[in-house]
C-alpha cells in the first residue's frame, strides 16, 4: 500500500467545490467522490464561501483597520523614557564601589 502525499488544492478548485457544494444538486458524499476530497473538505469550502459571499458585493466587509496613532504622545514618551535612562546612568555612575567611599 502506497502513502499518498499531500496535496495543495488551488483557490479555483476549491471555489469550483464549493459552488457545487451550494447548489445542492448532488449529496456532499456523491460531490467529495466525484472531486476525490474527503466530505468535511467539502463542508469547509461550502462554509468558507458563505461566510465571504457578502464581501463579494461590496457590503460592509469587517476590515481590520490600524488603529490610530498619536505621534506627539509617542515622541512624549521616547523622550522620558530617555530622561528615565540618563538619570538612572548618572546615578548608577555615583554609586559605583570606586566613587570615593570605604570598600
């Protein structure tokens, strides 16, 4: 028995699944032997399909938007968070072993 290697169906394929899977003429089983894909294969693309057929048509698809960035309050940031930095340089500087107390 030989193993058979994965296969990478393309996006015209399983669109053309799909719509035979929406229209219902034949069973899921009948379709999945007639395109040899395993039936939850085929559910899958029938789901897929559906649930981006209102995109099609340009309705009000979710698009994920960035959201909005604040550049002063950023540049606020970098610059105490700069300001945080050389403090504490200067302060770890003054404690060192080597600046003036007995060891």
């Amino acid at each position: 028995m030989t193993k058979r290697t994965r296969r990478n169906h393309t996006p015209a394929f399983k669109a053309k699944v799909a719509l035979a899977a929406v229209k219902g003429d034949k069973t899921l089983a009948e379709l999945a032997q007639q395109y040899d894909v395993h039936p939850n294969q085929m559910t899958t693309c029938r789901s897929r399909l559906l649930e981006g057929a209102a995109g099609v048509f340009g309705g009000s698809a979710e698009t994920v938007a960035a959201p909005a960035v604040d550049l002063k309050e950023l540049h606020a940031k970098i610059g105490q968070l700069a300001l945080e930095n050389d403090f504490l340089a200067g302060a770890l500087s003054c404690s060192g072993p080597s600046h003036g107390s007995p060891a």
